[in-house]
C-alpha cells in the first residue's frame, strides 16, 4: 500500500472528511486530495502536519506493518526500497518506520543543487540533523548555518526551517523527536 492510500485509510477509519483534516492542517482539500491520490508526493514536515490531525505518528503515514520492538535494516534495504523523491524537490528514506509505537523517526534526506525548490517548513516537535557528505545551508528562524560533512544542528522543529543545497549534492541524517499526537491536533504547522 502507497503512502497516499495509507492517508486515506486511516482519514476513512476515523470517519472524517478530506475539508476536516485539509482545515486541520492549514492547506485546500485539494493537496491533500492529491496526496492521497498519489499525484503529489509531500515534504515531510506535511506528512508530520498530516498524521497529527490524525492523531497518529508520521510512521504510521510511511508504512502501515505497526511492527514494535527492535527493527534491524540491512544498508540493502535502502538500496532496494531506494529514495522517496518529494514534490518540493529532494528525497528521502524513511528508517524503522515498520515500527508504530515510537517517538521519533529518523530519516535520510538526499539534496542535490538546483533541485529543491524553496520551502519553509514547520512542524510539531524538535529536530536532529547530522550531515553525512556534501555542504548544505540550513536556515532556522532567521539564522543561517552552513553545514559540511560531520556538522549538526539541533532546533525546535516549530521554528520556521529551510535547507538549501551547496555542493552538487549532499547527504545527512534527520531524526525527528515528536511528541505523542492526539487526536485533531494539527496546530503550530505550516
């Protein structure tokens, strides 16, 4: 199952309306039509926007297995499953989302200059960022920070953020610490 069907799923089995969870959310039924059609894939600070207003983790958005416990995934697994590419331009692999009963998800994003379009993002919780190969500028309120291989930031993921490629492309690590979701509670994103 893709994630856009997993998005409506779960949006049916509360018995809620496309209008409900877009108004939620703060964008038209429209994108969030699209996105459960698959027509347009989101960044991921919307899918975070999208599971609150559902009330469940983002993992539960990236794969619906609901696996507890330890999760092991060999280096092939990203390999095979490869890269999620986003409508704003840059991709990313989603780590242990088979498992739903956690409180951060951990991601690998792939930015690559002249790609990704500019976008602020906002979303519920903090932030980890580790940047594995390659330059970015990473913009966190108004302050801008250039990042190179073996850098990290770590921010309040509600304050307003951007990341800008710098080299031809770059590689890090997002660990995403978010605070359990209740039910409706779309506030505070963007």
């Amino acid at each position: 199952m893709d994630l856009g069907s997993r998005i409506r799923k779960l949006r049916r089995r509360q018995f809620r309306t496309l209008q409900e969870i877009a108004d939620r959310c703060g964008f038209t039924r429209s994108l969030l039509s699209k996105i459960e059609t698959g027509r347009t894939v989101p960044p991921v600070a919307t899918l975070s926007r999208i599971a609150a207003a559902l009330g469940v983790g983002t993992s539960a958005l990236l794969d619906g297995a609901g696996q507890t416990g330890t999760v092991h995934a060999p280096a092939a697994e990203i390999g095979r499953d490869g890269l999620v590419m986003t409508d704003k331009g840059y991709a990313f692999h989603a780590f242990a989302s088979r498992r739903s009963d956690k409180l951060m998800q951990p991601f690998l994003f792939e930015v690559r200059k002249g790609q990704v379009k500019p976008h602020k993002l906002a979303h519920r919780g903090e932030e980890f960022l580790y940047v594995l190969e390659g330059a970015i500028k990473y913009r966190v309120g108004s302050a801008e920070y250039r990042l190179s291989a073996g850098d990290s930031l770590y921010f309040d993921a509600e304050t307003e953020h951007e990341v800008t490629p710098v080299s031809a492309r770059a590689r890090y690590l997002a660990v995403f610490v978010e605070p359990p979701a209740a039910a409706g509670d779309g506030r505070a994103q963007r």
